[in-house]
C-alpha cells in the first residue's frame, strides 16, 4: 500500500537539487522542466547563485534558487524543508590539487552526510546520488575497464581526494537506504555513475580550448592512439536523473540501495581526441610527444606546483594522476539502468554533438587559431 504521504502528492512534487546552479544543475534544470509532468517546484541550492534561473519559472513550474553552503547543517535543513525529492549533485570535483583535501572532503563527504541528516529529521524519503565512475576508476595502475557494468571485478585503487571522498559519499547514502525517518516512513536511495560528462557550459572543455589559445594554437598530445574513454552528454545524465528520481519514487523496491553507471551513444576515444572533435574549428595543432616525455613534463609539472607553492597557485591540466587516467581505457555498460527504469539516451549523438558544437561556436576566436 502507498505511504499516504505519495497519495497527497499526486498534484506535484518538490524538487531540491543540490549544486542546482552549477554545469549539470542546469542540465537537469532543464530536463526536468520540459519533460516531468509530476513536478511543482524546483529548489536550485547552491553556493554560487544564479538568480535569473528563477525566471525560467512556468505557469505549472516554479523555480526556486537558494543561496547556501552545503557544509552549513542549518542552510541544508532550510533548503530541504518541504520537499518531496532530492537529487544530490553538489560537489567539489578537482584532480589538479587546486583545492585542500580537507575541502574535498568537507563538501563531498560532510555535506552528504548533512543531507541524510536533514532526510532523517524532516521525513524525506527519497534521495538520488549523483556519484562518479571515478568511485571504481580508472585507476592509476593502467588496469583496463571495457564495457564494464556494476559487477565486473576491478582494482579498485584510490589515491586522489576526489575519488575517494565520492567513494565515501557513495557508500554513505547507500547504506541510508532502508533507514527509518522522521513519522516511522523509510528511505530509498540510489547512486549514478557518470562516466566524464561533457556538453554546454563544460568549464574542462572550456580550459583544453583555453590551453590551446595560449601555446599559439599547439596542445601537445601523446596518449596511446588505442585508448578509449566512455564521455556522456550532460543533458543525458539528466534525463537518467529524471527517470531514476521518477521511479525511486513510484517502485522504490526496484531501485532502492541500487547503484547505476551512467553512458550514451557518445563515441570512444580518448580524451584528447573527444574533444578536438570540437575543436577542430579553431585550428588547434597537435605536437605529438613520445609517451615517456610526456610522463616526464607531468613530474616536472608536479615538481614546479611543489616549489612555486608559497608563492603562487601552480595547477596545470597535466599531472602524473590525470595522465595515467587519460592513458587507462575505461568504458561502460548502462543496461542496467536500462533493466531497472527503461533508460534510453534522451538525445543522440548527432544532438549531443550539435549542442555542444553550438555552444563551442560561441567561444571568442584568436588571431593565431581563427578559422580559415
């Protein structure tokens, strides 16, 4: 029998998203507006606000965008209240050491333990996790991944802050899952897995064409030719969002305590070559360097970030970790999400590619890379 709290909703949901204003924030801003009938209001929570969201409001929708930090208990319980639905997204994503471990942890591991905490105390019983393929790999051992799904053994080594903290974070709200809440009801959680998300708005993307404006036009390449990576679309990892939410809430037996790799129809191909495929139009050259030199200038870059420390922030793309995952083939499966709650990509490739060709379009031309 239905909780009688479902029963009562059935004229609209109240949605939080946490980290609502960031890049895949928006995306599911988005999504959820154009393609969830059962929903009222969406709570956008983040630190850094974009106000003229809320202009995005629709006669049936209303969108909501609180200011706050997800590390302060009181703002998360303020933001929680009166909702039905969380979709957690809020976190610190960094692999180039530019913000402190303790940081990482602070926001990625405390601030989910303060959204179950306001879960339990305000009786919210549904939380999706937005977690990370990072939580399983690629590790830093060169282990290969291929068309892995949610079972497949791997090595699963962690050495830096982000992965472990979401490795954390992931554990936690899964071990929520079957708890009791405020009024004796239970909660359901889920966890998705994004393999590296791309499309509009993309800030790494946005660095690569940066990095390329500032060498005159070069980006020095050298990871094997043979490697893949599995990249999604953000808007796609939004409707998966969408349609995990959707079903958590109405078969929360099926889903609940389930853990989901997220993947479309993107291409494989290595990271350097996915998004020159979007760059192309800027004429970037590339300088092929021999892999062992390449390994070099990441522990030169490692050396340089340890001595400039005190004096200035020293944090380049290329490390000796972001070079081992770039070297380290890592694709996956979604079938089981597609098992579990009908997932199909939203978009296809051919959309995702346009979208974001669209938005890369609009990036400022230099005199050195411009167009022929």
């Amino acid at each position: 029998m239905p909780d009688q709290k479902m029963c009562s909703k059935d004229s609209g949901l109240v949605y939080l998203i946490t980290g609502g204003c960031g890049f895949l924030g928006q995306h599911l801003l988005k999504v959820l507006l154009e393609k969830e009938n059962k929903v009222k209001e969406i709570r956008l929570f983040d630190k850094h606000c974009d106000a003229s969201l809320q202009d995005l409001s629709t006669d049936r929708v209303k969108v909501v965008v609180i200011q706050g930090d997800i590390t302060d208990y009181m703002n998360v319980l303020d933001a929680c209240h009166g909702s039905d639905l969380i979709i957690h997204s809020a976190s610190l994503v960094d692999v180039w050491y530019r913000v402190p471990e303790k940081t990482i942890h602070t926001v990625n591991v405390g601030g989910t333990k303060n959204i179950l905490n306001a879960c339990t105390e305000l009786g919210i019983q549904h939380l999706v996790y937005t977690s990370s393929m990072e939580v399983v790999g690629p590790n830093v051992k060169g282990d290969a991944f291929i068309r892995g799904n949610e079972d497949t053994p791997y090595n699963v080594c962690h050495e830096m802050p982000y992965p472990k903290s979401k490795a954390t974070a992931e554990k936690l709200v899964l071990e929520a899952n079957g708890s009791k809440v405020k009024g004796g009801a239970t909660m359901y959680t889920c966890a998705l897995r994004p393999t590296g998300i791309y499309g509009e708005k993309h800030q790494l993307m946005k660095e690569f064409y940066m990095m390329g404006v500032r060498t005159g036009g070069w980006l020095i390449r050298g990871v094997p030719q043979d490697t893949e990576h599995g990249r999604v679309y953000a808007g796609n990892v939004a409707w998966m969002h969408l349609l995990a939410a959707r079903a958590l809430y109405e078969h929360p037996d099926r889903l609940a305590g389930e853990v989901y790799f997220c993947y479309d129809d993107s291409p494989y191909k290595s990271y350097e070559d996915f998004n020159m495929q979007f760059l192309s139009a800027f004429r970037f050259r590339s300088l092929q360097m021999p892999l062992c030199l390449l390994w070099m200038l990441a522990c030169i870059n490692e050396v340089l970030r340890w001595l400039l420390r005190p004096v200035c922030s020293f944090t380049p793309l290329l490390n000796r970790y972001t070079l081992a995952v770039a070297c380290t083939s890592f694709t996956v499966s979604s079938d089981k999400a597609l098992r579990h709650f009908q997932y199909r990509p939203l978009y296809d490739w051919q959309q995702c590619r346009d979208r974001t060709q669209g938005w890369v379009d609009t990036f400022p031309m230099d005199t050195s890379t411009k167009k022929a």
